[in-house]
C-alpha cells in the first residue's frame, strides 16, 4: 500500500493512501488546487481519487473537503457527528455516514475505524486495509490513548501516529493559557510523551513503518521528535523506516509492504461469486 502525507499538522492535514486501484485521501485540510498540487508531488492527480475519508470536523481536516468532492463526483465518508458538526452540506455533496467502531469498504480497501478522544463531536482513527491485508493505522487529533485505540492500531505494518508538541516548548511558549490547557487536556493533542508512551505500545514484529505525525509548528520540532522515536526503536531493538511528516510539503511516498507473507488475495469486491 502506498501512503503519502500531503501535509500534517494544524495548518492542514491531508493524506493519500493508495491500494489496487484504489486511491483516498484520508482527511482533505487543504483546497482543490493545493491538494492537487501536492498530489503532483508524489506523481499523483486530484482525478486518482475515488473518496475523502474524515476523521473529525475541525478545519483543518475538512478545509477543502467538499470542495474536492464535488469537483470530482467523488463522497465523503464520515461520521453522522462530524457531519452534523461541520459546515458540509449533505444535499449539495455526496456523504456516507459510517457508524464509529464499525468496518466498511471504499473500493478495494477495507476501513476499520475507532473512537478517539478529542474536543471534537464524534472523532475516529482508522485502520486502512488492503485485499493482501496490508494494514496502515492512522491517528492524530487525540488527547490521551486508551486501551480501545492501541487494540485498535496495533498489529499494523504502518503506523502514522500524532506527535503534537514538546511539553516544555508548551509550557514555556506563548500560547494563551487557555489553549495551552486545552492542548494538554484528555481532550486535546499528544504530547511527545505521551505519543513514545503509544508507539512502543504498538510496536510489534509486523511493524515496517512508523511515520509521526500533526507536528506542532510553534511548540515542537523535527529533531526533537526525531530523537525520540529513534531513541524509542533502539532501546527495543527495532528497525523499520521512520518518517516525519511535514507541513508545507507533500512528505513523500511510503511504501508499506507486508512483512508477513501475504494472506491468499481476497477476490475482487465485485466480482460475481459462482452459484452452487
Ligand atoms: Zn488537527
Ligand atoms: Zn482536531
């Protein structure tokens, strides 16, 4: 399966994942033009996709949602929470609301989604399966990791899991108190802590390649986050590719292939099965 962030962080999160023919972007924070611009970064096209997959209302998840949407005929998949919560408008854009904590198909990929906690109305991560059973989690937006999330994610080949912000940097930074409360809440974003805390929750034999992700531009940095996941691999002897996203840049393709062999391939999804 082929992932690529197009941009992550609170500027504006996108993210292309790309299996069989198949090809989603997995929350659209930028518009039509940016996305498409950032699409030709990774040798890809606006006309590659075949549906926008929502994790949760706030702007900088949904900015250009519809408008790509509509520019392509294409639906939005999303919670009935996130859709009453957000400015999309069901009767001008194709939507389909699927249940938290539930699997659907969009194409050739099967998505697992699960309820995350943040200050938004009904927010989910997801695991991205392909028909070889590649998986791919993706979270961000959390403020605290409980037990249903880490089931949820782990035993993944790819991981792109939120990395927020540098509690000191917070603290220390210029954010009015309130924000800072908010980030810092059960409710809010992850601290690099509290993210290293995850990951080697979630870190596992199957585990190829571990991107962070929704970097805070003012309270974090590359380096730092950098230096921790390194550090976090060393000390328990794993290898694998490590990514960080970026903000202003599309960051590149990550190729996440099974390293277990790969499971018999399901038959396509709309084949017609014989009758006996
Ligand atoms: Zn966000
Ligand atoms: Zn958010």
């Amino acid at each position: 399966m082929i992932v690529a962030p197009l941009g992550s962080g609170s500027a504006g999160n996108a993210y292309y994942f790309e299996s069989d023919g198949t090809g989603i972007l997995v929350d659209a924070g930028f518009g039509s033009r940016e996305t498409s611009r950032r699409l030709e970064q990774v040798g890809r096209k606006l006309a590659d996709l075949q549906a926008v997959i929502l994790t949760h209302e706030h702007y900088d998840h949904i900015r250009g949602a519809e408008s790509i949407a509509r520019k392509l005929s294409i639906p939005i998949y999303l919670t009935r929470g996130t859709l009453e919560a957000s400015t999309i408008d069901p009767a001008q854009t194709r939507t389909v609301i699927f249940d938290i904590n539930s699997t659907f198909p969009v194409g050739e990929l099967n998505v697992h989604s699960c309820r995350t906690l943040h200050d938004a109305a009904e927010p989910a991560c997801f695991v991205i399966e392909a028909r070889d059973g590649t998986r791919v989690g993706i979270a961000s937006d959390l403020g605290y990791v409980d037990d249903a999330v880490v089931r949820h994610l782990r035993g993944c080949d790819g991981l792109f899991f939120e990395s927020n912000h540098d509690l000191d940097m917070l603290r220390m930074g210029t954010y009015p108190w309130s924000l800072k409360r908010r980030i810092m809440s059960r409710f809010g974003h992850l601290s690099n802590d509290d993210s290293m805390l995850a990951v080697q929750r979630m870190l596992d034999a199957d585990l190829k390649t571990l991107c962070m992700i929704h970097l805070s531009q003012k309270n974090n940095h590359e380096s730092i986050v950098r230096d921790m996941a390194s550090g976090l691999l060393a000390r328990h002897g794993v290898q694998l590719e490590l990514g960080i996203a970026a903000q202003f840049e599309a960051t590149g393709i990550f190729d996440v292939v099974r390293r277990r062999p790969a499971r018999p391939p399901v038959p396509a999804r709309y084949t017609q099965m014989a009758l006996f």
